[in-house]
C-alpha cells in the first residue's frame, strides 16, 4: 500500500477546532484516527473538538469530553456512530487494548486512538496516522499519514 505525508500549520486552538471539525464532518463508522505526539501536542484537544463537532450536530449541544488517561477508554454511545476515544500511555502491552474492546470498536465506531505506539505495530487496518508536533506555545504542526483510500477522502484538505 503507499502511503502519502501532508503536512499542515495549526495556528490556534480555533484553527485545530476547525481542523477536527474537517475530519468530524466526513468520518463514518469503522474509522479509526491514530493520533501520536508528545504530551501537550493537542491530541486531546482535537479530540474533544472532533467529539464535540458531532455532538453539536446531532444533539444541538456540546458535551462533556473527559481524557481517557485514567479510563483508557470513554465511549460516546449517544453519537452516531458511537465514538470510542482511546487513551493509551498508561498500557503496559498491546494486549490491554484488546481486553478494552478495540476489536469490536474498530468495526462499528469511530475510534480515536491517543499514544497508538503502545500497540506496537499491531495496528488496526486503513487507519489515519496523525502526528502532532509544538511548533511554540499555540500553534502546532501537524503531519497526516494518508493512505490511498484516506488521501481521496480528504483530497480536499490539500
């Protein structure tokens, strides 16, 4: 499979919103969003953003977005499809995932995947790589590792 890299400047906390609401707007049931990047890179932020798009859309109201750091896991069943937000810095083997529900999670949700390093390598198919690095105190750059079927998908981001 080949793989494309875009890279893309993130100038604020409206413009990562806007960013999350872009990938919200088009995700469907069975994707799955890696987000990696060290801590304070604003994996959790796109994600309450992301969480937060379709939450407006579909309830007219934003809701409470928790990190899953000390759950591992938050499942967002009032969505459609659910969301199921992983956090997963504090596993000790890629096999905790899995006891969390990640197999049936990536069939039928959207899945957000923070620290999927921890996986090691044991990656769910057909996902989207997001790499999220400090640029300086606000702003981010962010790199997308695209697919063939993520790059037609979101063509229009670029």
């Amino acid at each position: 499979m080949s793989f494309t890299r875009f890279g893309k400047h993130i100038a604020s906390e409206a413009e990562m919103a806007e960013f999350a609401a872009q990938l919200a707007a088009i995700a469907k049931a069975g994707d799955v969003l890696l987000l990696d990047g060290d801590l304070g890179a604003g994996k959790s932020f796109f994600s309450r953003c992301f969480i937060n798009h379709l939450a407006k859309q579909q309830l007219g109201k934003t809701i409470e977005v928790p990190s899953p750091t000390f759950t591992l896991v938050q499942t967002y069943d009032q969505l459609k499809p659910q969301i199921w937000h992983f956090d997963l810095y504090r596993l000790s083997s890629p096999d905790e995932a899995y006891e969390l529900g990640l197999d049936d999670a990536v069939k039928t949700a959207i899945c957000l995947i923070e620290w999927p390093s921890r996986l090691e390598g044991d990656l769910p198919e057909n996902c989207l790589n997001i790499f999220f690095k400090h640029d300086d105190l606000q702003s981010r750059n962010v790199e997308l590792l695209l697919n063939t079927h993520w790059a037609e998908r979101l063509k229009h981001l670029f």
